[in-house]
C-alpha cells in the first residue's frame, strides 16, 4: 500500500536510508544520518508541501519517495529532483516501480514539467527502472564521488510532464 508518510513513519524511513548510505552508492554520504536529522527533513518536506510517501508492506515501511525543489532558484519551480528507496528485504518485489510511478503521477497532478533523478551509473536497476518509465539520461557528471574505495559517476535522468497550464 503506498500512502503519505506520518511522523510515525520516520523511523522506518531512517532505517531504509541509513542503510542505503552504509551499503550502497545510492547516497553519496558516508555516515547515517541521525533520528532528528531525518525528522527535521520531513518537517521541511511538509511545511514546504512536497509529498512524502511510503510503501507499507507486512505492517512495516518497505520502501518511501519523494521530491523536493531542483534547483532553488524561481526559474526552476516547475522542475523538481526525485528520490525512491527500498529496505533491502523488500527489493526485487516491485516496490521501487511502484513508488516512482505514484511519484511521477503526483508530480504531473501538481503541474510539475520536469522531473530529475540522479543515479550512480553503475546502478543498473534503477537506471532500467527510470527507464521503463520513460526517462532518458540526459547527462553524466565523472567522478562526481568517492565511496568505497572508488569514483562516482552521478547519471541524471528526466521525463518530460505535461506542466502547468499557465506557468
């Protein structure tokens, strides 16, 4: 079930992205964050009304999505960057497909033209899963990272939206 995330879901949300920190290269980050960390970004997320969503599974958050601005600039308001995770015992289940199409769809619900991803190339599941929804690499930075032990090269992929109707 994927629904709006509450404060209660923090926890479970922390969880899911400290271990992506720890164990991936989907966050360019070397230590977890801490609990108030993760609260005081979902607040943010909130007060600036940008969607936090959750997939519950087994009555456990297995995956959450959200989006936040692109670029802070005005210029950009119709452009906003995406992010989706899943706890690694739920991976492999569709999770992930279906957090980003609901992101996407609330994207283009809220009129949004643009929305951005940036994977790490070597993530081939995500770069396949952005694909299948119809998002095309439109660029790569080099070595835009170091973890373990290695340089990052950061992917950014778009898809195109409807937008607003009067920007």
């Amino acid at each position: 079930m994927i629904r709006d995330a509450t404060t209660a879901d923090v926890p479970g949300i922390l969880a899911i992205y400290n271990d992506a920190i720890l164990h991936t290269t989907a966050v360019y980050d070397y230590e977890p964050h801490a609990l108030e960390a993760r609260q005081a970004w979902f607040a943010q997320k909130v007060e600036a009304g940008f969607p936090v969503l959750v997939y519950e599974s087994e009555g456990r958050v297995a995956g959450f999505a959200s989006f936040g601005p692109f670029r802070a600039w005005a210029a950009y308001r119709y452009t906003v960057e995406h992010s989706v995770y899943v706890h690694p015992a739920f991976r492999g289940r569709g999770i992930g497909f279906s957090l980003l199409r609901r992101i996407v769809d609330v994207a283009a619900e809220r009129e949004y033209k643009v929305i951005v991803g940036g994977i790490d190339s070597a993530n081939e599941q995500s770069i396949r899963l952005h694909e299948k929804l119809g998002f095309e690499r439109v660029g790569t930075i080099e070595k835009a990272g170091y973890k373990f032990g290695r340089w990052l090269d950061l992917a950014f992929y778009r898809l195109e939206l409807h937008g607003p109707r009067r920007p």
